[in-house]
C-alpha cells in the first residue's frame, strides 16, 4: 500500500507541473491521450489500458488491467499496473518518412498488483515455514526499456498510431539473479521479459 500511495503523489505533482501544458491545449487533465494494447509484459498475457501525457509529452501514465487465461496460467488471473514511461528528448527520434517516426528510448518503471486466494495462499504460516516465501506475492515493481514506431495519422478521430515493443525485468527476478538459494548466478537472458505493444493517440 505505500508504494501505491507514492505513485498517487507522484501523480499528483506531475499534474501541477504539466497544468499550464494542459490548459494551453485546452485538454482536461483527467482525459486520457491514449489508448494502449499490449501482449504479454507481466502484467498479463493481454493488457489494456489508458495512457496520459504530460510535461510537453514526455513523460506518459499507464494504468492497464491484463489478463491471464486458465490454458496459460492454470487458472484464470487479473492484473492491474501503474505504469510511468520517461522519453529522455525528442533529438534522438529518425524521421524514416513523412509520416512515420522511430522513438528509439524510453524507460520506464511500474508496479502490479495479482488479484486472486493463489497469490496470498503462500504466506498462510501453517502450511509453509516462516521465511519460505520471501517476496511479496501480490505486488510486483518492474522496469523498462521501450522503443515505439508511428505513424501519424491526424483525422478527426485518431492523430497517430504508435506499435512497440519492449524489454524488461522485476525485482524477484534481479534478487534471483544473485540470491537463488544455490550460490549460482541466473543466465542474464532468464530475468529479461519482452512485451509488444500497440497505442492510439487521441
């Protein structure tokens, strides 16, 4: 709970810096700009989710709830994440036309929560020794590196569709890269996750 209550004040800053942007555009804050897809990412085998743009749109916040079928997880499961994506300059964007443009980097960091009795079941003290699980099972904190092609479009509805894909890790896989009970170091390859992603702009 207080990593959520961290990233609602960061929320809350990052609308007080971005608001002269935002009221100069005449776009309410709260609307969101875009609408993101995403095939896998740890945060569910399908995600989707809104996505807000701030200080002069560099910085970006996701929200998504991904799902994770019974055939691919044993049972059915729900995902929800906040995400926060941070695109460095727009110096380093190649302009390949007209109309499509490669964003090269963004990073990005995010935190999960897994709804389910699976995911707490592991702390109940009488089947497992204390200590046995040492991460929290629910919450999960990520991050990301993430490049993004475009395609403007500007008609009345869409201004542009961006396809991505990025590269990730979370925090147990960093902690299993060292601490894995057996003194070995993880393949490199093993704590990696790689997504691929669609986004409408508005």
């Amino acid at each position: 709970m207080r990593i959520l209550f961290i990233f609602i004040i960061l929320l809350f800053n990052i609308q007080l810096i971005a608001q002269d942007t935002l009221v100069s555009t005449g776009k309410k804050w709260y609307i969101p700009s875009i609408l993101r897809v995403q095939y896998a990412g740890e945060i569910g085998m399908l995600s989707a989710g809104p996505t807000w743009l701030f200080s002069k749109k560099r910085l970006e916040l996701s929200y998504s709830l991904g799902f994770v079928p019974e055939f691919a997880g044993g049972k059915n499961i729900f995902v929800t994440a906040l995400k926060f994506e941070y695109t460095p300059t727009s110096k380093w964007d190649i302009r390949l036309s007209e109309k499509i443009k490669l964003k090269p980097l963004s990073v990005g960091a995010f935190v999960s929560h897994t709804f389910g009795d699976t995911y707490n079941k592991y702390r109940d003290s009488k089947q497992y020794p204390k200590g046995y699980y040492w991460w929290n099972t629910v919450y999960r904190i990520g991050i990301t590196y993430k490049a993004e092609l475009c395609y403007t479009i500007q008609n009345k509805w869409v201004d542009k569709i961006g396809l991505y894909y990025e590269v990730g890790t979370l925090d147990l896989f960093i902690m299993s890269r060292w601490d894995n009970g057996n003194n070995q170091v993880v393949n490199l390859y093993s704590i990696l996750f790689m997504s691929l992603g669609t986004k409408v702009y508005f």
